[in-house]
C-alpha cells in the first residue's frame, strides 16, 4: 500500500470515529438542556424537544443492529 493511500485511509478512518463519537455524545450532551428548552420554546410540543435526544438514540440502535451486515460487505 502506498503512502498516499495510507493517508487517505486513516483520515477516512479518523473522520469516521469523530462522525460516531459526535453521534453519540451529542445527544446526551443536550438532555440536561431540555428543560430551558422547553422554557425557551413555548410554542413547540415537549416531544418535539425531547425528540432531540431520542433520534440519535434510535440511529445508534439500528446502525448497531446493521453493524454486522455492513461489516461483512466487502467494499
């Protein structure tokens, strides 16, 4: 494997591992600031706040779920 390709491999293996470690920290970093929330927008629906930190709970569920499949792809 050449130098190059080895850059850009790790790179793209570094920007994965932030792209999940981002995904998964971001929303329990927001939950302790759904109350002020819900304060600040008075005009949205509490689920739709709460929604915030439940997406990425349920992206994370199902990508683990697939984690199996896509690593057996071979790309």
């Amino acid at each position: 494997m050449d130098s190059k390709s080895s850059k850009i491999n790790n790179f793209s293996f570094r920007f994965a591992l932030l792209s999940i470690s981002l995904v998964l920290t971001s929303a329990y970093a927001l939950s302790p600031a759904i109350p002020q929330m819900i304060k600040s927008f008075p005009d949205q629906s509490v689920s739709s706040i709460e929604l915030l930190v439940t997406v990425p709970a349920f992206s994370v569920m199902i990508l683990v779920l697939l984690s199996s499949y896509i690593s057996k792809k071979s790309w």
